[in-house]
C-alpha cells in the first residue's frame, strides 16, 4: 500500500520537477496524519489484498533508510539551488551547478524507483498494474493541466 503511493506520488513528482513530496513527507514524520488516507484509496482503488500489501509495505521498508537519504539530499539540493538563484553574486554557472546537483540526486531517485518496481510489480495482478498505469495517466494529465493553466496564467 504504502509502496504504491510511494511510486505514484514519485512519478507525479518527476513529471513537473517539483518534489513537494519532501515537506509532506517531514508533515507524515511529524504526525503520522498525512499518508495514511492517500495510502488507504489507493490500495481500495488497486483492490489490493492484505498480503499485497504487507508484501509492498515490506518492499518499501527495505528501502526506507536509501529513501529517506535521497529525500534528504533532495531537499538540500534545491534549498542551494533557492540560495544560488537569491544570492547577490549569483551567476549562470552556479545555479547550473546547483541545478546539475538536483539533478543527480533526481537520477538516484530513479534507479531507486526502478528498484521498488521490480520488487512491487510482480506483487500485483495484470489488472492492477493496468490500473495503475491508469492512475499515473490520469496524474500526468492532471498535471500537464496544471502546467498550462500556470503557463496561461502567467502570459496575462
């Protein structure tokens, strides 16, 4: 269950470049309230069973500490990143360093979520990696909606 959010949430991320992921997941560790319900509609709408989930849930604790790590440095990254492009002697080159830096840390994040599919894939059905992929779709639309919205709203 918790694996499945953890992979959509992750392609959602990508896709816009944005990972908002790293504040709700410091709001998860400090109340425990924000995962859960997202993880729980989830697993409904993949109509996962219990050993589906304890298997995805086992998957992803075997990589909480290497996530966790590369969330860590995420958020470190794009903090300099923020300081490069503020910073009164700021220059081409180094908010290219420092977006160049991001984009490492994006890297491993994807050999990471490779990893976490070839151990959560073969959990589920064919019918659930076909919804699955249905509700990356629908996010990836979402988003593309977003973006353009934004793009329309900064032309006016």
């Amino acid at each position: 269950m918790k694996t499945t959010y953890f992979i959509i949430t992750l392609a959602a991320a990508v896709a816009v470049g944005g990972f908002t992921i790293t504040q709700a997941q410091a709001v998860e560790r400090e109340s425990g309230r924000f995962r859960r319900p997202v993880l729980q509609r989830i697993a409904e709408r993949l109509n996962l069973t219990d050993e589906q989930k304890t298997q995805s849930q086992a998957a992803l604790k075997a990589e909480q500490d290497s996530l966790r790590s590369l969330f860590t440095r995420l958020h470190e990254a794009r903090k300099d990143l923020r300081e490069a492009i503020h910073a009164s002697n700021g220059s081409e080159a180094s908010v290219r360093a420092a977006s160049a830096k991001i984009a490492a840390v994006e890297a491993d994040l994807a050999v990471e979520r490779l990893k976490l599919h070839g151990k959560i894939g073969p959990i589920l059905t064919d019918e659930q990696r076909a919804k699955a992929a249905e509700m990356e779709k629908r996010v990836d639309e979402f988003m593309n909606g977003v973006i353009s919205r934004i793009g329309e709203r900064l032309a006016n």
